[in-house]
C-alpha cells in the first residue's frame, strides 16, 4: 500500500506538470481548472489497474469518479472556451513579480494542486486497492449521499447557464431553482460527493484518518478558493445583500421569505 501512495504521487506529479506545459504553451494557467477533475479519473484508473482487487467496491468508486470528472471537465472547458485567463491567475502573477515566473507558477499553482489532489483522492487508492471489495450499508449510505452531491452540482450548474444564456439576465444574480436553496448548490454538491465517496472507501474504523479528503475540499470550498471569492465579489451589491438575507450561504436550506424569490442573478 505504501508503495502505490508512492506511486499515485508520482503519476499526480507526471500529469500536472503536463497540464503546466499546455498552459506555458497557450500562455494561460488557468486551464488548471479543467484539468482538476480528470487528474481524479487517472487516480482512479491508475489505481484501478493497479490493483489486485477489482471488485464492486472499486468499480463503484472508478464510475462514480468518471462520471463527475468527465461532466466537470466539459462544463467548465466548455465555459471558459476562448476566454482570456482568469482574473484569479492573472493577480497570482501579479503578486510573483518577474522572477521565475514559471517555476513560481509550476509550484504555486500545478504543484500545489496536484498535493491537494493526492489528498483529496486517498479514499480512492484506499478503495480499489482494499481487499474488501463487498458494498455494506456504509457504502450504500456513501452511494446515495454521492448522488445528491451529484444532483447538486450538476444541476445547480445547467441552472446557472441557462440564465446567463439569456440576455434579460445580464448583470443580475441566480436566487431560483437550488439557488433558491443555498448560493452555492454546485460546491455544496461537490463537497458532499467527496463526503459520499469516503463513506464507500471506508471498510474499518482505522480507516478513519481518510476523513482528510472530504474534509479538505470542504474547507477549501468553504473558506478558501470557492464560497469566499464569490461572496467578496458581490458582497456590496444590493440585490446580493438582500439576496444572503433570505438564502443560506452553503448548506441548502428553505429560503427565509418564499414570496422575495424573485429572480437577481449573475
């Protein structure tokens, strides 16, 4: 086991540094964020192939993982398609000044993406390497709490395009749908598919050190890299406030005033 963490490292390192020569080629770093949810899948298949145990548990988790790395990939590649580099990338540049640009970004940015990946991915090694390849009630638990992750962030998404596509909604924020729920239905279901896949990894409470992926993306999404930097971009915007008054920030909840829910959206 020791030796394939090695072994996933290494093929984490391998990948990210060919996402970091793309993104030198096409001059843009920020195509990271399309390349995150695939860098899961080559875990995933990695592992899978890898392993001495092929069973229900791993098949399970190698799908789970293809499905939503497969949607991410293209919604957000198909969003940013001829777009300039995010505004994110462009102020880590910024912040470097000139020296060594590129080894800052190579370690800032792909490096340091491809550690939280390789810890946000361990109850994947752990699952299609375990030799316990039967599905308990945990694992069902973990099943369906993935699916409403899924739902989540899947729909929460197609929710958001379709109201940008429409040119009445210009400049206004998404309040309808799950976004009615909570401000953030495509990072609550991610983190709750992460917490979804722990649960199937987990065969034994010493296993119980895994919670260290589930709960590193949710502390990324909710403090970090995804809720914070949305919410301080629209946080002195009127229609933003009085939206936050009736919406729960992450955690879906029944809006506070169901006839305020007019459409404000981005």
């Amino acid at each position: 086991m020791d030796n394939l963490f090695v072994q996933v490292a290494l093929v984490i390192l391998i990948y990210f540094s060919i996402v970091f020569v793309v993104a030198q080629v096409l001059e843009n770093n920020s195509i990271v964020d399309s390349f995150w949810g695939p860098g899961f899948l080559v875990v995933a298949l990695f592992t899978f192939i890898r392993s001495d145990h092929r069973g229900l548990r791993a098949i399970v988790v190698t799908g789970l993982v293809a499905i939503w790395a497969i949607r991410l990939f293209m919604h957000i590649t198909i969003r940013n398609w001829n777009k300039p580099e995010d505004y994110r990338y462009i102020n880590m540049r910024k912040r470097w000044g000139t020296q060594f640009p590129r080894l800052k970004a190579y370690l800032n940015v792909f490096v340091f993406q491809g550690l939280m990946l390789f810890i946000i991915s361990l109850p994947i090694t752990v699952a299609n390497s375990s030799a316990n390849q039967s599905l308990g009630p945990l694992a069902w638990l973990g099943i369906a709490l993935w699916i409403l992750g899924f739902y989540f962030e899947s729909v929460g998404d197609a929710q958001l395009k379709e109201f940008k596509s429409k040119a009445e909604n210009k400049g206004k924020i998404m309040t309808e749908g799950l976004w009615s729920y909570t401000r953030h239905p495509n990072y609550f279901g991610e983190a709750t598919m992460w917490w979804g896949i722990f649960l199937i990894a987990l065969t034994a409470l010493s296993q119980l050190w895994l919670i260290i992926s589930p709960g590193l993306i949710s502390y990324l999404l909710m403090f970090v890299s995804g809720v914070p930097l949305l919410e301080i971009k629209y946080k002195d915007r009127p229609d933003f406030i009085e939206y936050s008054k009736r919406t729960n920030k992450f955690f879906p909840w029944i809006p506070k005033n169901k006839d305020s829910r007019k459409s404000i959206i981005l």
